[in-house]
C-alpha cells in the first residue's frame, strides 16, 4: 500500500483530570499528513446480517441498502461489493466488485438482486463473511487505492460447527489481516441485544476504522454513506509511536503500549496526547516547551475522551471528561446513561459532537460540578 509521510509538532501542555481517579500532564502534539490531495478509488464491501432475527426489520434494510447504493454511486470512484450473511452455508456475495455507475449495476442488476435475495434465514456466523471480504479485496488488487468492509448485524455469535470462542478468534484473524495491509473496518450495532464488547474488540484489533450505533434501520444509509466519506478523507500512513500512555483524539482512542499507527485524517490535523512525557515518533522525541494550550484542542480532547470511557463502560469518568467542557446538554445525557440502548444513544451523540462543532453547547455552557474534580 501507498503511505504519506507526516509532520507533527507540538501545540500545548496541561495538567488535567482524564479520568474519575486520573490526572496527568497532558503534551499536545499535531500531526499531519503532507502528501498531494488526490481522489481516490474506493472499494466498499459491506456485511449484511441476514439472520433470523433481522426478519421484522428485512424490507426496510432493502430500502436502505437501495439508498446506500444510490449515494454511493452518485458520489463517483467507487466499486461496491454486498455479503449477505446467516449461518454457516448461508454467506452470499450477491453483488461483487461492481463499479459504482449507472451502467456498471444496470449490467449487474444491482436493485433487482437487492430486491430477490434479502430475505431472513437462520442463525449468525461473522467469520466467513469477513474472510470472503478478503478473498474480493484480492480480486481488485491494483484497481483499488482504499477497500472498507462494513460489519452490520444486530446481534451475537451463534455458530453451531464450533464454540463462540472459535468463531471470535476466526473473525478476529480477519481483523488483524485489515491492520497488517492497510484495510478499513468498520462495524455497526443495531438495537439491544447485539454484542457490542465483540465489535469493540473487532474494530480496535482492526485499527483503521470504528464502531457505530443505530436505533433504527433508518439510520443504516446515512451512517454507511458517512462511513464512505470518512475512508475517503483518511490517509493511509505508517509510523511508530513508542510511548507507553497516550490518546489520539481523531479516533477517540487511548493506548497503552508502543503502536505502528496506520491511518490519519488526509491534510487534515490529527491531535494525539502524550501523557508524563514527550511524544517518540520513529524513535525521535519531540520536545515539549512552554506554550499557550489551543481551547479548540482542549475541547475536541474533552468529547473524543468522553467517548472512549462509554465505550469502556466507565460513565463516571465521562461525566468528568465532559464537565471540563461545559456542555450543559451533553452532560445531562450522560448522566441519564444507564441501560444499553442509553449507552448506544449517548456512543452516537459524542460521535456527532465530535464530528459537528456546530452541534456542541446546543443548552448553553455552565460550570458543572463534579466531585472528582472537586476533590
């Protein structure tokens, strides 16, 4: 894969409270890409749960995957693939590798498969799925700059040839083979009854994409057409980070070891902070000077932290990460966070906080007290 070298500097220093029972100097670097914008081709395969239980919501998904393939074909330089997927004989390319214009799915019968093959079958098995999305990524070698598989499903593993753990691990390896060659990963959780630490787990070993939460099929085109942005705006690069504690904001993630960092946003500014020491990028440390600490970086780190102590199941240390914002209206959200379905509402608020600023301090701005902060 091509990769694009970056530039990173140092923006600002602060000593903050980072978790309900954490305070760290925080070093502030900026990272960019400086290779040449260009448009890229982007391959988009998406995993379709076709399982029993999606049987109440099938003709509605039609309708969205009909959209999705619409936006995607409007928006230009791509290829699609659809894997409608159930149990262990029940994996179906039915659209493979289609370039995204009006002739390309005219000749293919794009909304006329849609249209016969969406249909509910049995049990669920992810596995073999993913590893057909590698099986079509090899096919378009050399056609495609980017390819992004989407996991969609809306609920747990149920393999009847092996045990969950098998299953896990098989998907798992799939999720490692998108890191190793620069593959983007997504999932998407609908509903209540889906295993959300599994896509979590999914999308980290993955390390290119993230994880989403939908409450209604509605939500499934414009979180995917979303999704297809996203991979198009990012930057395939490839640098090591040898500090042992740090946060890249963009991904709203926290690392905790050494890491090879794969993706950043294209000619766009990825913040990373490096917790009680300098930043080591290819074995070169950075320096950390006094200066003044940019509030715009502040504030993203503030929600993008937020974020990633839902995902952990830690509420309280969100509520602290999002009382150093002042954000009335995301605060009462979170404090109201308790059952799963709450806990997915409040993973896609922050996400639109973070992506939208507009969308921020919609109740005003208020000292909020919290007392780990206080303490």
């Amino acid at each position: 894969m091509a990769v694009s070298k970056v530039d990173t500097k140092f923006i600002g220093r602060k000593e903050i409270q980072i978790s309900d029972i954490e305070t760290k100097e925080c070093n502030f670097y900026s990272i960019k890409t400086v290779s040449e914008i260009k448009e890229t081709v982007n391959h988009h395969i998406l995993l379709v749960d076709v399982s029993g239980s999606m049987c109440c919501e099938i003709e509605e998904l039609k309708v969205r995957l009909k959209s999705t393939l619409d936006a995607l074909r409007k928006s230009g330089n791509n290829y699609v693939s659809v894997i409608l997927y159930s149990g262990h004989e029940e994996t179906f390319r039915i659209i493979n590798a289609v370039k995204c214009d009006l002739i390309s799915f005219r000749m293919a019968q794009v909304y006329e498969t849609l249209e016969e093959e969406v249909y509910a079958r049995g049990i669920t098995v992810m596995s073999r799925p993913l590893e057909e999305s590698i099986e079509i990524v090899k096919t378009l070698a050399g056609v495609c700059d980017k390819h992004h598989i989407v996991l969609f499903t809306d609920g747990y593993l149920v393999p009847s040839k092996w045990n969950c753990i098998v299953e896990e691990e098989k998907c798992f390896a799939i999720a490692d083979i998108c890191n190793e060659k620069g593959i983007f990963l997504d999932a998407i959780g609908f509903g209540q009854y889906y295993d959300r630490e599994f896509l979590l787990e999914l999308v980290r070993r993955g390390n290119t994409g993230r994880f989403i939460h939908i409450d209604e099929i509605i939500d499934y085109y414009k979180t995917i057409v979303t999704m297809a942005q996203e991979v198009n705006n990012k930057e395939l690069i490839d640098f090591s980070i040898t500090n042992n504690d740090y946060f890249i904001i963009n991904e709203s993630t926290r690392k905790n070891k050494p890491e090879i960092i794969k993706v950043l946003k294209n000619n766009g500014e990825n913040i990373i902070v490096v917790f009680n020491e300098e930043i080591i990028i290819n074995d070169k440390k950075i320096k950390a000077t006094k200066k003044e600490m940019p509030e715009e970086a502040l504030e993203d780190f503030f929600y993008g932290l937020a974020l990633y102590h839902v995902i952990n199941e830690d509420i309280e240390s969100g509520e602290v990460a999002i009382a150093q914002t002042q954000d009335i209206g995301a605060y009462a959200s979170l404090a109201n966070c308790y059952s799963f379905l709450e806990k997915g509402k409040i993973i896609n608020l922050l996400n639109k906080l973070i992506e939208s600023k507009d969308k921020r301090f919609k109740k005003g701005k208020v000292n909020i007290k919290v007392q780990s902060l206080e303490e």
